[in-house]
C-alpha cells in the first residue's frame, strides 16, 4: 500500500477519514515527490517570515494590544513566544560576538576574560537563561496584575514576548558595534512599561510603580540564576 492510499495514520496508527488525523493531528502523508518538497519548504519559510515581521512590527508599535491578542487566543498570525525569545537572542549573541568588540562588554566569564566567539556563546546562554529566570519574573507579574494575567503562563507569555523584543532592539546598536549594560536594562523596563500601558488600564503612576517592581524582580532573579549556573558549571569543570 503506498503513502497516497493509506487509510491509517503513519503517526499513531488511527483510521483517516480526512487530510488529518482527528486523533493526533498530523497531515496525511503524501508521496515526497520533489517539487512537493520544495513548495511545503518555502510555504513554511514565507509563514515563518510573515509571522515574525508581523510580530517583530506590532512588539514595536503596540505591544500591548498584541500581548494581549496572544493570550486571548488570536495565535495563527503571531509568532510563538518561545521561539521569538530564543531567535531574538539568537541573533543578537551572533551580532555581538561579531560586531562588538569583546574589550568594550568586558565580559569575564569564570575568572577569566574570553574572545570575541566566547563572547557569542556566553550571552546567547547568558540569554537562554531567560526562560529560566523570567518564571520568576511572570509570577511577579501575576502577582500585582491578577485582574489582566488569569494565570502564569498568561504572565510568562508576556515576559517572553516582552524579554525577546528587548534584544531585537538592542540588535540595532549592536550592528554598529555599541553595547552598554545600562542600556540593556533600561530597555527591558521601558518595554516593559510600554507593554504594560496597552495591556492595563490605570494612572501611570500606579502602573510606573509595578514596573519599577517588575524590573527590580528581573535583575534580582537574573542576577541569582547566573550565579547558580556559574557555581554549577564550575563544579562540574573541576
């Protein structure tokens, strides 16, 4: 029996009564013939695109209201949180390690001072760390926005959103060689206020408070979860 005659899901083995297996999901599977390859291939990388640049453009313009398209279920148009978060910080480790100079960062990474590649490889894990770190984050967020966040994945989701775009931002600079750590942080609060400002509805003073609150919680858990993994990777290389 060939691919294009299969009455049974390759995946799980469940009778196919359409282009989908109603038990799994997955797509009925088709002879690979090449062109069939090819058009499924740059069907994927065109939604890819659109879906980023359509991200990339409304975390910028109104993050708020995209945040808040997200979370109430308008998901087909938007580009995943988590991927958004690590290709952003993706790019932006590359860009640095290839853009900045190492003795402008100065980045000492376990005692000692590391090359331009070592420079690539520690922020981007530096980066990925995020995922850790803004659990902490999101339950802060959750905390004083319990009204807007019915939970804390609602509130992770934000942060990821919100944490990725910081470091599309600071892509821009970094692509002419400027990088300042003051300047990173204070480009994670304003976007977070940004955020914040078209997701609740309260007196900007209220609202700077709690970002004030947000951030304080970002660097302490940031800072903590560094250390942590530098004091493990330190004992596993000794």
């Amino acid at each position: 029996m060939t691919e294009a005659a299969s009455t049974e899901c390759r995946h799980c083995g469940a009778p196919l009564a359409g282009p989908y297996c109603a038990q799994c999901g997955q797509r009925r599977a088709e002879p690979l013939a090449l062109t069939r390859v090819l058009n499924d291939a740059w069907r994927k990388l065109g939604e890819l695109d659109l879906r980023a640049w359509r991200t990339v453009r409304a975390m910028t313009t109104r993050p708020g209201w995209m945040i808040g398209e997200y979370i109430a279920g308008n998901r087909t148009e938007w580009a995943n949180p988590a991927k958004y978060l690590f290709s952003a910080a993706t790019v932006y480790a590359v860009v640095v390690g290839l853009c900045v100079d190492p003795e402008l960062i100065g980045m000492r990474m376990f005692g000692a001072t590391v090359s331009a590649q070592s420079v690539m490889v520690g922020i981007g894990a530096l980066a990925y760390l995020g995922f850790v770190f803004l659990l902490v984050v999101a339950a802060m967020l959750r905390a004083v926005y319990r009204q807007r966040f019915a939970s804390i994945g609602e509130a992770y989701v934000a942060m990821l959103f919100t944490y990725g775009h910081v470091f599309v931002l600071l892509t821009v600079p970094a692509l002419f060689g400027a990088w300042n750590r003051a300047g990173a942080v204070a480009a994670m609060a304003v976007w977070v206020a940004f955020a914040l400002h078209g997701l609740v509805a309260e007196p900007w003073w209220q609202r700077l408070g709690k970002t004030l609150l947000i951030v304080i919680t970002y660097l302490v858990a940031s800072f903590a979860t560094v250390m942590l993994f530098s004091i493990g990777y330190r004992m596993v290389a000794a």
